[in-house]
C-alpha cells in the first residue's frame, strides 16, 4: 500500500495511491495517517477496507500533495551513516550512529516551496530514507525484532544549511531546522512493498543535474540496526520518523562547494 496525504497545509487528509497511479481519499474511514491511526493497527484495517473494493472517491489531480504522513512526535536522523558521504565531508567514520533532532515543524509536502533562510548562504539538499515507526519501540532485545515495529519507508529530503549547522557553534539542531526544511513523500510505502530495503537507489537532481546516485546497501547501520539501537535509548513511538542518512554528492562536498 502506498500512504498520501492531500489538501491544504494543516488541514490534509488521509488517502492511497493506487496501481493507477491515482489517489483515493480514505478521509471517510480515518482521520488522519497519524500516531493514533498506527497504534491502533490502522493498517490491517486499511487494508480490510481496500480489499473489499469499495469505491473511493478521487482526489482532484491539482489537489496539493501534503507529506505522506502527519507531523510525528519525533524526527530522529542519522548522520554520516554513508562512507562515502562521511568522507566528502571530512570527518570520521563513526563507530556508532551519530543522532540529532530536527524540528517536526519542518516536515512539508514533497514538492512545496523551500523558502532560504534569512541570511543564509550555504543551503544543501540531502536524499535520504525515511523510516516510518509502526508500534512502540523501547529496548528491542534484537536487531531481528526491528521488522515488526516498522511501518513503512518514504523519501526524506533532509535540506541542511551548513553555516548555520557547523560555524555558527552547538550542535546539528539550527542548520537543520529552519521553515520547510523536510519534505516528505510523496508517499509512505508498507513495509510489505520493499521487500529490499538495503537495495534501494537513491537519486536526488538539482535544476535537473544529478547530483547524488548512491544505494542504501552503502549504509554503515542498516535500517534494523538503527531502530534497535534507536530503541536503547530513546521510546519509539507510533508514527515516529527516522531519517537514515545521506550518500555523497551533497553541495558541501562538491570541490569548489556548491550551495
């Protein structure tokens, strides 16, 4: 199943993508792809409904694509989780996951406006893998047990402005948390449509130019492993998203650097 969300900015409502390639407005059985709707096995009841082949309404094709899932409680992100992106960067393999918040505030729709902050003069794109939380997570005893408490995957596009992030003192949090700066979607696949979440490609284009070309089988911690390790730490909640990393080809590793 595909997952989307349609509508006006802070009014979206829930619907599917079809083999078609058309959204279906699931508004009528469920208010919202949020933390209520996964912890109450939300899925197995979409797909009781989808299966029954009740006709759905469609939703306007100039309707507004919203992100794929509501604004979650957490958006925990991995970085330098690509050697090839930790080495274009110029700092050190990490020996555990490196993890750093970003603001929920800055989750939009997969293709709004990215305004540039206010002085800024070096904003970067980053491509990566979303990981959409299904069920509570606290101390995983196995990185096996990981599959069970994942929902789904979607692209998240973690934008960085990296004199915020790195020149301007403290950690990540500042250069990664300004209006918009993670568009998510277009859709959340389930976790029964990617059967190989360690080989997904990944491309990211700037004005058309393909900038980044990586593969998530170049992840330093997979998936599973950052959800146990996750879970060690900190209470994974229903509806939680982890972005995974970036491979390379980002603006700051360009030589010159390209913003």
């Amino acid at each position: 199943m595909k997952l989307i969300r349609f509508g006006k900015e802070k009014n979206e409502k829930p619907g599917i993508l079809n083999e078609k390639n058309e959204r279906l407005d699931l508004s009528g059985f469920f208010k919202d792809w949020d933390s209520d709707f996964f912890a109450a096995d939300g899925l197995e009841r979409l797909k009781v409904i989808i299966s029954s082949g009740q006709n759905l309404p469609l939703v306007p094709p100039d309707e507004r694509w919203g992100a794929c899932v509501a604004r979650p409680y957490k958006l925990i992100c991995i970085g330098l989780n690509y050697l090839d992106h930790a080495l274009e960067s110029g700092m050190k393999i990490p020996e555990e996951p490196v993890i750093f918040m970003k603001a929920t505030n800055t989750i939009t729709g997969p293709y709004d406006n990215v305004p540039i902050p206010r002085n800024s003069v070096k904003t970067d794109w980053e491509v990566e893998l979303a990981v959409i939380i299904g069920k509570e997570a606290s101390y995983l005893n196995s990185i096996y047990d990981s599959k069970d408490y994942i929902a789904g995957y979607c692209v998240s596009h973690d934008i960085s402005e990296r004199a915020f992030q790195l020149e301007r003192g403290g950690q990540w949090t500042k250069g990664k948390s300004c209006k918009n700066f993670n568009p998510l979607g277009p859709y959340m696949a389930t976790s029964e449509d990617i059967p190989s979440v360690s080989k997904l490609w990944m491309t990211l284009k700037v004005n058309n130019i393909a900038m980044q070309l990586g593969n998530t089988n170049k992840m330093i911690f997979d998936v599973d492993y950052l959800v146990w390790y996750l879970s060690q730490f900190i209470v994974l909640e229903p509806g939680d998203v982890i972005s995974t990393g970036t491979p390379s080809g980002v603006g700051m590793g360009q030589n010159p650097p390209l913003y």
